[in-house]
C-alpha cells in the first residue's frame, strides 16, 4: 500500500464496515479502494496524447500518494444540481426547429421533464431515454454544441442515455408518491454517490452490498435483483441470464438494478436512489476532468466556461457542473500558479438545502424533515468543514398531518423534487500545492485537436472480461489479472487506425509475464463511462494470459496499430494506466 492512501469518500467504508458486522473485511476494501483512485490519478495525469493533440501533458495535477496532502485548506468548487442542459435545449424557442416539440418548455414543463423524464403535449408524450435508442419519441438536440449549439443543423437523441441519465449534474433523484394521491410526493431520497464503490463492495462480497441496500433502500431487496442481466442474446450469454465475472466466480453487478434505477419508488417493489447512474457520474470522470482543467489554454479562459471546455474537450457543456469544475480548477493554476489535485476523501457531496427558502404550514423547521443518511454534516463555515453527504431522503413524517405538497419554496408549493434540487448545491474539493524544481512550466497551449493520422495511436479506455463487455457492464474498475491464469477480456479504444483489422492487431504490457492473443478485433464497440465528448470506439478481444510469477500491482497496456514498430519507447508510445491490475489469487 502507498505511504499516502486514498480513503473511501466521507469516510463512508468503515462505517458500512461496521454497520454490517463486517469489520474484518475492511483492509481488504481500503486497499482496493486506494489502488482503484490512485489508478484514475495516474490516468488523469497521463491524459490522451494517443489520439488527441494538446491534451498532455498534465504535470500540475499532482498526484497526492506521491507528495503527500498539503496541509493548506481545500478550495471549495460548487453548483446547482438541477440538470442544466433541460432549460438549455428544451427552455430556448429554437428548439421548435427540431420537429418535435411545437413550443419552447415552460418551468413548470421542465421540472416534470427532470423528475419522471418524459413530457406529454397535445397528447403526444415525448421522452429523454427510452432502452431502444431507435425509438421514434426520444426528445432530440442539436449535434453540435461547440463552439456554440447550431440549431440550423443536425439533430439526434438526447444524451446521455439511461433511466436517470438526464439528471447528470453529479445528483440523482427518486421520489415516492402518496399510495392515495399518486400526484404528491411522500419522500425524496437525493445521492451523489458514486458507483464504482459499490461496484467496489460487489467484488469483495456481494452479500455486503445487498446488506447495505436493505439497510438504505429497502428491507425486500433481493441478492438477485441486483445481478447484472443480458439484454439480448449474445456471444456470452443468453438474454435474462446473469453475466458472470470469471476473473470472481460471481454474477457481476448491475448499477441500474430494479431497487436503484430511474425516479420513481415503489415501496417493496422497486425503485431508489443508492448511488448514481447517469454515464457521466463517474468518479474516474471526476478525476480526469479536474486533470484535464489545469492545462492553460491560449484562446480560451476561466471567464467563458463554456468557450473553455469546448476547447479543452473535457466532458459536457452546458452542464452547471462541468464546465464550472474545469473553469475553476482551471483558475487556480492560471492565476494562483498552483498546482491542484481534489482533496481526500475524493468524492462529489451534497450540501445542506437553503432552508430560508422553504415555508412550512405549523412553522417548523423545514430541516427537520431533511435526514442525512450517508455521509456527514459539517460543523463550522469554512472549505474543510463544508457538508459530505452522499444520500440524504427529504420526508415530512404522518404524524405531522400534512405532505410534502403543503410545504413552499419561494412561496410555490412543492410538486417536483427538483424544486429542491434547486435549493442545495453539489461541491468537491481542490487542495493546492507549489510548484516544485521538477514541475515543468505551464505553457498555454492551443485547442484539443485530434492527432495528425501520422502520430494516431489507440487509445485504451476500458478493460473489462468478455462476458461484461457483452452484458453491457458500465464499470470502471481495472481489470482483475490473476497469476497462473488466462482469460478472455475487451479492451476498448478510442482512435484506432482504419487499416487494423484481426490479423494486424498488436497489445502489449508493460512488464513481463503478461502477454495478450487479439481474438478478434471490432472496429465500433460500445461507448466506455464518464467519456461524453469521445467520439466512436474500437474493441480488441484478447486472450490474456498471466503466468504464475507474474509481479503483483497496476499494470501498463497500450495498442499498437499496424504500421508501428513492436519494439516503440513507451516515450514515443506511453502505455495507458489503470485499467488492469495483477492481483494475488484470493484478492478481490
């Protein structure tokens, strides 16, 4: 384990640990989690000099397991977690000439937009996600976004995709309604939690994360409910079987299983909010985001987010959260010449509502109906003090007489969750360190280009077993390599050359005793998480095989394509970072 560890966000492992009696387990997980961060660090600063010009390197974002945290306070980086892309695309008049709707959205139109995902107009219902991505009434937005958002020309489905997919501000949503009056909300229960920590627990055990689930979200989950499942037939699998992980033995994870997916609750039934879902809220992406920002560029600035994000090609515009991340860290290299990386526990948070906002009918507290379930509260006003919660369920109790419905914010009654989404905000933190003899200058560079097709090399992007790459697994977690064994895994690309094709195909790793056989090579695979801007993607299907005295640890992987020589310098083709790792035979 590194001098300097990763802990697990808001100190969050060792209490479930404990909560569960499971204590024993936690070095385990500790270790794990820290490997798994340290990995998406090392990413963060690699960057993408494969197939992307400009986009390297990133020197100054540090990586803490390396220099230690300093001991200055965190800068606190924050915004509204109401999705801002709905009023950006569907508020504006010009959304007419997609040809769908008949007229811009209203406030009212777009927060039932945000919590059930669907509209209905002149007795036409029109959706954000629908599991066929072909289906005709998905909601469309323009194609290009950048350097402005062209309604004159092409439009397509709205993105990102999912049962919660939409709400992509790093806060997701699930409201359960009064049993008689369908209409008014009983509860909402709000997270930021991310994923890949229950992807995470799921591997050591799954028993432990349906404990915490029952714990959380409901006393009937299943450990079954929250098996990964095959939408389709395929080369692993049968459509409605689980998708199991060879490198564990275990059916994977499903991050939307029926108790955490889209916003509606049904009590002992279905529906939750246990940890995030949307694509893009992926702590991987966090971390490569705020690497991403702290490259200066020369025609774009802190002043313009949105100019500046189009330009550093670093997730969503028109996100609150994005572009604001990226501006600020952006703002305190450029102007404070500090070097930045986000502060531990890593992690996105909840903060505690605006409670002036709200109006109660007997007066009390609104806050006393605002419970903090996963995280904590902070206890003074400064950065480092600042709230930690991960889930916190907003619920006014029946003894009280009245609802949620009867309680007013700005003086409207409450019929959307996302009017409450409106009142607290999303923040992570970014500790800052000097510059040190070894940090090479920060020159601004020009925009993020892609690679000149001289200098195109592949980019790895996700290394998962076969099976999860069939049973369309959206983990981010590095691949297990287990000594003494060999496996199928996808290694998924971004920039591949056109002429690569099965025979041609080259992986390579960075340390002996790890060889790869390319299968079978696919020029359009699937779509990798927390990559919203990465354009098309290319899959290798390797026989990986990890002989027994394989060293244990992170393992380096690039893709060679044809016209390179096999023996290339990892200085003029770097190898990819965390997204395999060599384990013992009993690590999870």
């Amino acid at each position: 384990m590194n001098q300097y560890v990763f802990s697990t966000p808001a100190g969050q492992g060792p209490k479930d640990f404990a909560a569960i009696g499971r204590e024993g387990d936690l070095p385990t997980f500790l270790a794990a989690w820290d490997a798994h961060v340290t990995g998406w660090t090392r990413m963060g600063r690699i960057g993408n000099p494969w197939s992307n010009q400009y986009d390297a390197p990133r020197d100054w974002y540090f990586d803490p397991t390396q220099t230690g945290w300093p001991t200055t306070p965190a800068v606190g980086i924050d915004w509204t977690p109401f999705p801002n892309r709905l009023p950006t695309f569907f508020e504006n008049d010009q959304v007419v000439k997609g040809g769908q709707l008949p007229q811009a959205l209203d406030d009212t139109q777009l927060l039932e937009l945000a919590d059930h995902g669907r509209i209905t107009l002149d007795g036409k219902t029109w959706r954000l996600w629908d599991p066929d991505p072909k289906a005709p009434d998905i909601l469309k937005i323009p194609d290009t976004k950048c350097p402005a958002i062209d309604w004159q020309g092409s439009w397509s489905a709205f993105s990102p995709p999912g049962p919660r997919g939409w709400l992509d501000e790093y806060c997701e949503w699930a409201i359960t309604y009064d049993d008689r009056e369908p209409t008014q909300i009983r509860s909402v229960t709000f997270t930021c939690e991310n994923p890949a920590y229950w992807l995470s627990l799921w591997r050591l055990d799954p028993r432990i994360v349906q404990a915490l689930y029952r714990r959380y979200i409901d006393p009937a989950v299943a450990l079954e409910d929250l098996y990964l499942r095959y939408t389709a037939d395929t080369p692993t699998g049968k459509k409605g079987d689980p998708v199991v992980d060879p490198t564990t033995g275990q059916p994977a994870y499903d991050p939307t299983n029926k108790w955490n997916r889209g916003t509606h609750r049904i009590p002992g039934r279905q529906g939750g909010a246990m940890h995030l879902t949307s694509p893009p809220n992926t702590l991987s992406a966090e971390i490569y985001l705020a690497a991403a920002s702290t490259i200066l560029r020369q025609s774009a600035t802190p002043a313009n987010p949105q100019a500046l994000i189009c330009c550093s090609r670093y997730g969503q515009n028109f996100r609150n959260s994005d572009p604001h991340i990226g501006a600020q860290g952006n703002a305190v290299v450029g102007g404070q010449k500090q070097r930045i990386s986000l502060a531990d526990p890593v992690g996105l948070y909840i903060q505690t509502p605006n409670w002036e906002l709200f109006e109660t009918p007997d007066g009390t507290p609104a806050s006393a109906f605002w419970t903090v379930t996963r995280g904590t509260t902070g206890q003074g006003g400064s950065t480092q003090d600042k709230d930690s919660i991960l889930q916190a369920v907003f619920e006014v109790p029946k003894e009280k007489g009245y609802g949620i419905h009867d309680i007013k914010i700005n003086g409207e009654p409450i019929r959307y969750a996302g009017q409450i989404a409106r009142t607290f905000k999303i923040a992570l933190r970014v500790c800052t360190l000097a510059p040190d003899a070894e940090t090479p200058p920060n020159r601004p560079q020009t925009c993020v280009v892609p690679q000149t097709e001289s200098r195109l090399q592949p980019w790895p992007v996700q290394l998962v077993p076969e099976a999860l790459f069939y049973g369309l697994s959206p983990s981010d977690l590095p691949a297990l390599l287990r000594p003494g064994t060999s496996h199928r895994f996808m290694l998924v690309a971004q920039g591949a050359s056109q002429d690569t094709c099965t025979d041609n195909a080259r992986i390579q790793f960075d340390r002996p005793g790890v060889s790869a056989r390319v299968v079978k090579y696919l020029p359009d695979a699937s779509a990798i998480p927390g990559q919203t801007d990465g354009g098309g993607t290319q899959g290798y299907l390797l026989e990986v095989r990890v002989e027994a005295d394989a060293a244990l640890g992170p393992i380096g992987i690039r893709a060679l394509n044809p016209r390179e020589d096999g023996g290339v310098s990892p200085a003029e083709h770097p190898y990819e970072t965390g997204l395999g790792m060599v384990v013992a035979t009993d690590s999870q």
